[in-house]
C-alpha cells in the first residue's frame, strides 16, 4: 500500500514555489516590465527578514521616493461596448467626409478640409442620433485614431 502512495507522489507535478516566493516573483517581473508592483505586499516582503532586497527593487523605491515615477492622474477611461462601436462610427463617417470635403473648392468650405470635415461629421451625428457632440469630442476621437493613441 505504500508504494502506491509513493507513486502518486511521484508522477504530482513538482509544487516547490510557495505563495510567498509567487509574490515576490511577481513584484520582480512587475519592476522589469515597468509596472508598479503591489506596494502592499512589497512592504510586507521588505518587512520579512527572510528575502535579500535586490537592486531593482532598490531602484524602484528610490525613484519612488524621489518623485521620477509618476502616477496616473484622473479617471480611468471606461471602455465599453457601446463606446467604442460609437468610436468606430465616428471614425469611418469622419473617414467617408473627408475625401468629400478636399474635393470642394478653397471659397466653398472657407477652412480646411479637416475642419470642415468635423463639421460635417458633428451635423450628420446629430441628425442622425438626435444628440448633439461638440467639434472638440469628435477630433478627439478621430486623432486618436491617426496617432494611435487611448
């Protein structure tokens, strides 16, 4: 009966990671892939006598400290279905305007093609969805697109 015992603990995949050593790997790969790390559980191993503090994680807490990281300011941008099918057809109805508005002539849009095509697609938007956008939210959206920015 014992050799059975033996040969289930044989073919266990090897556990010999404990939750600890996880945490503390995981604030090592956070720091070299620059993302902050846990501060709560990086104070709790920096507490515990039993890890040697490494020289990234020096660094990160000396840049910490001395103000170089910076922290992300304002309201996370929610990315919902129902925004980004909203961004996406402000994108192609913009795309679909613009090639218009440089067709037309200098004296007929009185502006650029880029502004006159944001005029364009914020009238269409709003007889379209009965809502109202400003010019400025809709450049937003589109430049976005153009530089590859969130």
């Amino acid at each position: 009966m014992s050799s059975k015992v033996e040969d289930r603990d044989a073919s266990a995949p090897p556990n010999d990671i404990s939750d600890e050593d996880q945490e503390w790997f995981d604030i090592l790969l956070a720091i070299e892939e620059g993302r902050p790390p846990d501060h709560a559980v990086l104070a709790k191993h920096l507490r515990s006598s039993k890890y040697v503090v490494e020289q990234p994680v020096l660094d990160y807490l000396a840049d910490h400290l001395g103000g170089k990281i910076k922290r992300k300011r304002g309201r996370p941008k929610d990315e919902t279905v129902e925004r980004v099918l909203r961004d996406f057809r402000i994108k192609v109805l913009y795309a679909s305007i613009l090639p218009e508005m440089r067709k037309l002539p200098r004296a007929k849009r009185r502006c650029t093609p880029t502004q006159a095509a944001l005029r364009e697609t914020v009238k269409r938007l709003a007889a379209e969805n009965k809502k109202h956008m400003s010019i400025g939210a809709v450049k937003r959206i589109v430049q976005s697109a153009r530089t590859g920015g969130k």
